[in-house]
C-alpha cells in the first residue's frame, strides 16, 4: 500500500510539472500605455532646437564668409534661443504660461529695434546719407515704442491674469501689424527689394 501511494505521488508530481512546464508563456502586450506627454514641454523642446539650429546656421555662414549675417542679426538669434530656454524651463516647471517669458520676448525685441537705431546712425557716421533721416526717425520711434511696451508689461507684473493677458495681446497685434507692414514694404508692390534678413535688421 504505501509503495502504491509513494507510486502515485511522484506520478502526480511529474504530471503537474510537466503541465506546468506546457503552459505557453504570457505575451507582454504591445500596447502598454506609455507615460502621459506634456505636450507644452514638447513644445517648447522644439522651439528651442529650432532657434538652436537657427543660430548654428547663422554662424555657420560668418565662418564661411565673414559678416554675411550682421551683427545685429546675430544677436537677434542669441536672444530667440535664450527667450526659448527660458519657455522651455518655465513649461518643464508647469507654468507654460510664465508672463516672464512674454517680458523676455519684449525686452528681446526692444535691444533689437534700439540696436538698429544705432547702427544706422553709425552708417550715416561713416558715411553721411547712408540711412536717409526720416528712416533713421523711424527706427527711433521704433525702439522707443517697444521700450515703452516692455515698461507697460512690466508695471503688471503682479497684477490680474486679465490685465497681463490684454497687454500680451496688444503686443501680439501690434506685432503682426509691423510684420505685414515690413512685408509689404520689401515687396516689389510695397516699392522694395530687400530680403527677408530686413525683418530683423532693416540696415
């Protein structure tokens, strides 16, 4: 008798390893769900590659040829990266809405429409009538007017949502509206024939 049970139970233990053994293995599910995107740091991942690339391909052709990318042009580059590491870093800390970053922005475009000011100013230094006076006024009244915009954004800091948003807004307006005036002053319709390097540095 109990060599009959010993019998059956090393069967039993045979049997079960064996069924245990032809168990096919799990499959891993191909559509594991993959961790959530912050499309906002995504974003703005992007945008600063881009200005990256930007800038290496500007530098890329001052190496090539010296000063085929102006100075002015140059700085205006350097700056669109940093105003994007700043949106990069702002979008990483949840806050991809930072008024900072609009504040940079202004600033950037403010050192940019003064640093064409004095550069034509330097033309006509050099060389009397380079930049014909009313022009000159112009860039003046330009970089005079984005210095007030960027005052006006900053006496909001702290203030309500809706106030920051209206100004934000206002500077968008005003932004595209100098963006189709440049345009259309550079077409052969507008009377112009500068390329599209004048959209950052007019001279």
């Amino acid at each position: 008798m109990q060599n009959y049970l010993g019998l059956a139970s090393v069967v039993l233990v045979v049997s079960l390893a064996v069924t245990i053994g032809d168990e096919p293995a799990k499959e891993i599910p191909e559509d594991l769900p993959s961790p959530p995107v912050n499309l906002d740091v995504e974003y703005a991942k992007t945008r600063l590659a881009l200005a990256q690339a930007s800038l290496d391909r500007a530098e890329g052709r001052n190496k090539k040829v010296a000063n085929t990318v102006t100075v002015n042009v140059l700085a205006q580059y350097y700056r669109d990266v940093e105003i994007a590491r700043l949106a990069l870093e702002d979008a990483e800390q949840g806050d991809a809405n930072s008024f900072n970053v609009w504040l940079a922005e202004a600033e950037a475009q403010w050192k940019s429409a003064h640093a064409s000011w004095q550069s034509a100013l330097a033309a006509n230094k050099r060389m009397q009538g380079t930049v014909h006076t009313l022009d000159v006024e112009r860039l003046r009244l330009r970089a005079e007017l984005l210095r007030l915009n960027l005052a006006r954004g900053r006496a909001l800091v702290g203030q309500s949502r809706d106030k920051q948003l209206e100004w934000q807004l206002s500077a968008l307006n005003e932004e595209i509206r100098r963006l189709s005036d440049t345009v259309f002053r550079t077409s052969p319709t507008g009377g112009g024939s500068r390329s599209i390097w004048y959209l950052y540095d007019p001279w």
